[in-house]
C-alpha cells in the first residue's frame, strides 16, 4: 500500500474532551496543530468563529447530537434551524482538460478553471475536496485534494493530492474538482440544488466557520403548507420554504427528490401556505 502523502502535522485522530465530547479529526491539508497547539479541552458547538479551527468535516459528538466542522457561504448569512445545502458545483470545473500526464505515485495534478473571475479558486479553496479523472485513461479514479495556491480561471494551477495517483493517466484526460460538502454551505432553496448537509444551531454570520449538525434530535423549520406533517413520519427539504423541511408523501408526485433528511418529532405552528415555523426533527445525515 502506498502511504498518504501527509506528515505528522496533517493526520487526524480520535480525541476526547474535558466533557466528554468526542471528535473524530480527519486527515487533511488543513494543519489544525498550528491553530490550537493541542486539543482544547473545551469544545463549544454552539459557537461561531472567523478563523479556521478543524478540518472541514471533522465530526463532533455530544450525546445523541453529532455536528461537522463548516464553513459558511462568505457573502451569506443562515438563520437559526435552517437545513443548509452543500456548494452548488461550477460548470466550469467540470470536465476540464488536463495539461499534464500523471504516472502512477504521482501527488499532484494540473488543473485548470475555465473562465476569468467566474471560475476563480482562492488558495485551498479546494482542500479536503475532491478531483476525479474520466473520458480518458486514468478515468473513473478519485484523488483526495491536500492544498494547491490561488488558480486564476484560463490558467493551469497545481493541486497536491492526499492519495497518490493510482493508474497513469494522459495529458489530455477530463478532470473535475469538487469543494468538500462542508465548503461554503448556504440556506437551502426550495427546492434544494444540491446535497443537504445539516441545520444550523444559531444564527450563523456570512463566512464564519461553525459546528452544522447532521444527526439527533434539533429544532427545524418546519413546513405544512403541501401534505399536512404527522409527528413520527419521515420528512424530506420543503418545496415552498427555504431552509425548511416538510412530510415525506412517496405517492405525491411534487415530492423532492432529495430523500428524506430526518424524522418529525414535534410539529411547528405553520398553517397551510403560511411562512414555515419551529418544530423539532431528529436529524438522519449520517
């Protein structure tokens, strides 16, 4: 087996707090040693930050809740109790021609964004992210993304890997990236446009990083305005409220697609039509 192309300061680990909490750390490009020193003894999910601390994705459990380390959109603030959706992908990293061939042990890729300003990566905006191969040797493998600088759309950039390059590939194979799921999360729009990732636990201020919980029981914007929700049944993102969830009907053809996101555990005050309101879901994420 060939080793991760990561050194000490970038492997995870399980840890437990002075609480009792327990946090699973991924390993990844993000050196969360230079940040904290050691593990805080204290870990606060109820609370925002401006800097990064973790690893996006890095799992925090407390009891029955369990939370994942993200990052909000930088120009987008999110409500309390909103279920928040994953980065839309761009277009323009999608199916872009490779510049350079890889051999198999390689840790780096070229990468190029397609357009000036649209497609535009701050450096490791990418990081703990994703590029895979296809419509040419090399296709159907994917690479975990370490680090890589600041790539200007209509130019090469390199990205280095965490997992090194498992079959060559030719300079001209299709690579498309992707933002890990916890980069950037926004409110979800009725309906969702891409994978749902948790709610919120507080107000959260555009570009900070906090806690998104995936998984027990939570207070939720809930949504009776289509089918009427029943305490017990599962429920899926509303099609009329933003951030909002509502019952889980298989036979309603309007339904979402998304799947369901959780169970309904106590109902919100929303009439029909009205603007979603509180209730409480316990959340299936993970």
């Amino acid at each position: 087996m060939v080793d991760r192309n990561l050194n000490d300061f970038f492997r995870g680990g399980k840890f437990g707090t002075r609480e009792g909490m327990l946090i699973d750390i991924p390993p990844s490009g993000f050196d969360w040693r230079a940040v904290n020193r050691a593990l805080p003894a204290v870990i606060d999910p109820f609370l925002e930050s401006s800097f990064q601390e973790f690893p996006l994705g890095t799992k925090l459990t407390y009891g029955e809740q369990v939370f994942r380390y993200a990052r909000c959109k930088s120009d987008t603030a999110i409500e309390v109790s909103a279920l928040c959706q994953a980065v839309v992908p761009l277009a323009g990293h999608i199916a872009e021609t490779g510049t350079v061939a890889q051999a198999v042990g390689d840790t780096t890729i070229t990468f190029t964004p397609n357009t000036l300003s649209t497609d535009d990566l701050a450096a490791n905006e990418l990081q703990d992210g994703e590029a895979f191969f296809y419509d040419s040797t090399g296709e159907g493998y994917q690479h975990r993304i370490l680090s890589h600088p600041a790539i200007l759309g209509g130019v090469a950039g390199v990205l280095t890997l965490v997992d090194p390059i498992r079959l060559v590939n030719g300079a001209t194979t299709a690579i498309t990236v992707t933002h890990n799921q916890f980069y950037g999360v926004i409110i979800h729009p009725a309906i969702p446009t891409a994978k749902p990732v948790g709610w919120t636990v507080n107000a959260v201020p555009a570009g900070t990083y906090f806690w998104i919980l995936t998984k027990g029981p939570t207070c939720a914007l809930i949504d009776s305005g289509g089918v009427a929700v029943v305490m017990g049944h599962p429920c899926v993102p509303s099609t009329e409220d933003d951030g909002a969830v509502q019952e889980f009907n298989a036979d309603t053809a309007t339904e979402p697609d998304s799947g369901p996101v959780g169970w309904v555990q106590q109902i919100g005050a929303d009439a029909g039509g009205a603007a979603a309101t509180f209730g409480q879901v316990y959340a299936q994420l993970e």
